[in-house]
C-alpha cells in the first residue's frame, strides 16, 4: 500500500505494533494489538485491538478521542500492521470492529479509501444482521473480518 503510515515497532511475538501520532494535540503513542479469539469457518482468527497509551498509567483506550489531526495517516497505519501480521502469520481471519459504531464507521470510511487497492491482495467481509458477506461500498456494517487471499 502506497499510504502516507507512520513508523512503528513490533514486538518479538509480532502480534504487538507501537507507534507515535504526531499532530495539533501533540505526541499521542498508539498500540495495535492482535489477539487469538478463537476460529472462524474452522480456521484461527485474531481479533484487532487498537487504541491510545494513558502517558501516565501506561493503560490502553479504546474509548479515547484524540482528535490529532491525523485520523486518515492513523487508520493507515494500522492497515500496514495488518499487512505485516499477515505476512508472518499467513492467512488468519482478522476481526475488526470500532469500540462504538462511529468508530466502526470509521473504520469504513478508511477501508473504502483504499478497497480498489487492496482488494486482489485481502479477502474483506462485513457484518450486517449477525451475518457476514462480502464487503461492498456504501453498505454500513457493524464488524469486518479480512485476511490476506
């Protein structure tokens, strides 16, 4: 992907993705964590935590709005941990879903932005009526799982 992303670190489990938002708010670090849930159609699935590092507690929130000025260059970066997890792991479903609707839509917001160039590379479904399908513009879903073709 050609996206405008920031640098991150990966931890030795690769299932840990560090980075640091710069913007108006200043210097937010983001964590992306991956974590196994269970199977999806009988094959392994990991479930995509994402949220901002409490400079003072070290806890993570997937509650809080940073509003840095950088949602788009954000959301890329966490498309590239997806990009790279798949790469070490293969082909494992990734569930996606915002901590609130508009986070989801957000989400969809970015996953639309660049469908026309990930689509050969990702298999993409939504979740709409406790049913996934195949992902499709314009359709607002409330949950998303991908992972590399």
């Amino acid at each position: 992907m050609n996206l405008d992303s920031y640098d991150y670190e990966i931890d030795e489990s690769f299932q840990t993705y560090e980075f640091v938002s710069a913007g108006p708010k200043g210097k937010i670090t983001k964590v992306v964590a991956y974590t196994e849930f269970g199977t999806v159609n009988g094959e392994v699935a990991y479930n995509l935590g994402f949220g901002d590092v409490n400079q003072q507690t070290g806890v993570i929130s997937d509650m809080v709005i940073s509003d840095n000025g950088d949602s788009m260059q954000v959301l890329a970066t966490v498309a590239q941990t997806i990009v790279e997890f798949s790469a070490h792991f293969g082909k494992h479903w990734i569930r996606v879903k915002g901590s609130t609707p508009a986070r989801t839509r957000l989400y969809q917001i970015g996953v639309s932005a660049i469908w026309d160039e990930i689509k050969d590379d990702f298999e993409l479904y939504g979740l709409k009526n406790e049913e996934y399908r195949e992902f499709r513009k314009n359709v607002n879903y409330e949950a998303f799982l991908v992972r590399k073709k």
